[in-house]
C-alpha cells in the first residue's frame, strides 16, 4: 500500500471541511471517496475523487486535478505564502499605506489597534472621528483583521452622535468606515444592494514572473437587498470568461441546484466592463506581497468602468474556483507548485504542532503557528 505524505488526519480534516462548508448534505461524497486522483499521487499526496465528483457537476469538467481542502490548507499555503507576515498583509486599513496610488474605496475613519485616524493615517481623537461621520451617507462599516466571507459587513448609519458611538462601541477595535463604491451600471443591474466584485488570481512563480490564472476568474453576487456580495450570505457566483464574458450558469453555496443569469437575473450576453484592465492591476498589485506567492483579488468596476482595488487575500478559498472554474491550477503552474510543496518536509515542534520547513536544520515557529520559509 503506498504512504502518502498527508496523513490520516489531515485527510479527515480535509473531508470534514469539504462536508460541513462546501458539499450540500444531500451529496453523496461517498460514491467516489475511496478513489484516488493519479495526478496527485504521483507527487505523494492521496486526493480523493470525490472532489472531481462534485465539482465536475456544476462546472462539467471532469480532472483528477481538483485539489482537496486539506492539501490546499495545509500543504500549499503554507509553502506559498509566509504566514508569519499574513496578519499583516490581511489589515485593510494597511490598503491606503500598501497600495498608494490605486483607486480604491474612499476611507471617511479608521480605527487601528484601538485608535481612530482619519483617511491619511493621522491619529484622531474619538470626538473627531464621531464628527468625520455625522450625516455621512451610502458607507459601509467592516472590521479590518481577522475577517471573511464578509463578517460583520454593515450599512453605516451616520445620522447621529448616539448612533455613530452605539457602531463604534460594537465594533470596539480594528474597523473601517468607508464610502460605497459607485460602481458601473451593468455592474450594479446585476444587483443594485451589493458592490459586486470579481475574484482574480495571481502567482509568483519560481522565476520571480507574477502571472495571473487564466480562466478562474469569478464575480460574485449578493443577495436581494444584501449589502455583501459573498456566495454564503445568499448570492450567486458565475465563472469570467479571459475576455470578461460571464457565464450564464449561476453557482449558488452549498446547493446541486444551478441558476442562469438570464432567466433568474434577467440579464443576457453580459460582459465585465474593462475587464482587461482589471488583469493588468492585479498583475500590478502583486508586485507589493513580497511575501506571498499566491494572492486572490476583490476587484470592482467604478461607474466610469475604472477597476477598484477592494480587498487581497493570502488566504483564498478553493471551492469558489473550482465549483464554477474547473481545478484552481492547471498546466505548469500546478507542476511547479506540487514540485514545490512535495518537497517541503514536516517537522514536529515540541508542541504537537506541524510546521513546514524546506530541509534547515532548526524549527522556527512564531506564536504557534505553522512557518514556512524557502
């Protein structure tokens, strides 16, 4: 029997994640459970076919390339991206810092570590700040660390002081106020109560060339009177075309059931305004994450069709991807990252914890959690 580098457990970890968070209960995962892709067996790695089961459903395409959720989690983020520095990277108020110059959402009042500052990242008082937004209109509110799938996202009311400081006492620490994006009016016909944003892809690869994944792109939108456009608040995804032309097949969380974007939303023949721009801004943004290799971009189209940088993550989903656009790496890309991640060895630091290491003689390990380090 051969020995797979992912373990026991690391498998049911993978498994119980597929289940709980991208499987509708009423898939039947064990159909093709015990059935292994060829592909990522020959790079050591046991991958179930049942992922190939259930995404080639919705999207018709049949691979043994589909990555499973425990070898994507704990095996190539980890070797792509240094998670020592991903708490850094993932601060949105950091944006305005980081990415200077590129247009993205107007910020009204940041609140850092505990500490309000205004747009520019000058410290403020909390009187201030409650100033900055008394009689504001069309803003969001959003924490800034430690978020997703659009936690705690919410139409900002800045009606009055009483209000304002109920919002701010919420939130407590770490936390935006930020002007709704204007966006395009075939953007908006798709949803008029989300900002609806694509998701593009770029990777490092071993040569230093930043390049962007062709053909899984996807946009995202929210539900009816949905202020967040994330598939699991209740909207839909569709897959984007290199040439910004959208599917019509409409992917919905944790549901067989598919929609089309003609005869459920009406719309017909769509296409993403300027969407060869929104690539060339990616490809550019990257060049700021010195630190990770693999990045997934929230970009908008604002109402003059100029794309809006929104959000990176170092941490994106899979099952996003691959539910409407087929494995999440293909070709050489995927080679070269499997090359990559199968020779990562795994060492096991005195606290029971795995940490990944390329072959140094010493562990390092910062506040417990996995290290990678080329």
């Amino acid at each position: 029997m051969q020995s797979f580098i992912n373990t026991s457990k690391e498998l049911f970890y993978g498994d119980r994640y597929f289940r709980d968070h991208v499987a509708p209960d009423d898939f039947d995962y064990m159909a093709h459970k015990k059935e292994v892709s060829p592909y990522f067996a020959q790079h050591g790695f046991k991958v179930s076919m049942m992922y190939n089961d259930y995404f080639s459903r919705l999207n018709r395409i049949c691979s043994d390339r589909y990555m499973s959720m425990d070898l994507y989690y704990m095996y190539v983020l980890p070797c792509l991206n240094r998670r020592d520095m991903q708490r850094a990277y993932a601060d949105k108020n950091a944006y305005t810092e980081l990415f200077a110059g590129i247009k993205q959402p107007e910020c009204i009042v940041k609140n850092t570590n505990g500490f309000f500052r205004d747009t520019y990242g000058a410290h403020i008082s909390t009187d201030v700040a409650m100033s900055l937004c008394i009689g504001v209109e069309e803003c969001i509110i959003k924490p800034t660390v430690e978020t997703g799938d659009g936690v705690g996202v919410e139409k900002f009311d800045g009606s009055s002081k009483q209000r304002i400081d109920s919002q701010f006492s919420k939130y407590e620490s770490d936390f935006v106020v930020q002007k709704c994006v204007r966006q395009h009016e075939k953007m908006a016909s798709l949803n008029t109560s989300s900002l609806n944003s694509m998701r593009l892809m770029t990777y490092r690869a071993l040569d230093g060339s930043i390049n962007f994944l062709s053909g899984k792109t996807f946009l995202r939108v929210g539900g009816k009177g949905s202020c967040k456009d994330n598939v699991s608040a209740g909207g839909g995804m569709m897959h984007v075309d290199d040439d910004g032309k959208v599917s019509d097949t409409v992917v919905r969380y944790k549901s067989m059931e598919l929609q089309s974007l003609k005869y459920d939303y009406g719309v017909e023949d769509f296409y993403v305004p300027n969407f060869a721009d929104a690539v060339s801004l990616v490809l550019k943004l990257h060049e700021k994450m010195w630190y990770c290799d693999f990045c997934g971009w929230d970009i908008a189209i604002g109402e003059d069709g100029t794309p809006i940088f929104v959000e990176v993550n170092v941490v994106p989903a899979c099952e996003s991807v691959q539910q409407g656009s087929g494995p999440i790496f293909e070709g050489w890309m995927l080679d070269e990252i499997m090359a990559r991640v199968s020779k990562v060895k795994k060492l096991t630091a005195e606290v029971s914890l795995r940490v990944f290491k390329p072959g140094f003689d010493h562990i390092i390990q910062t506040r417990g959690e996995p290290y990678f380090t080329r």
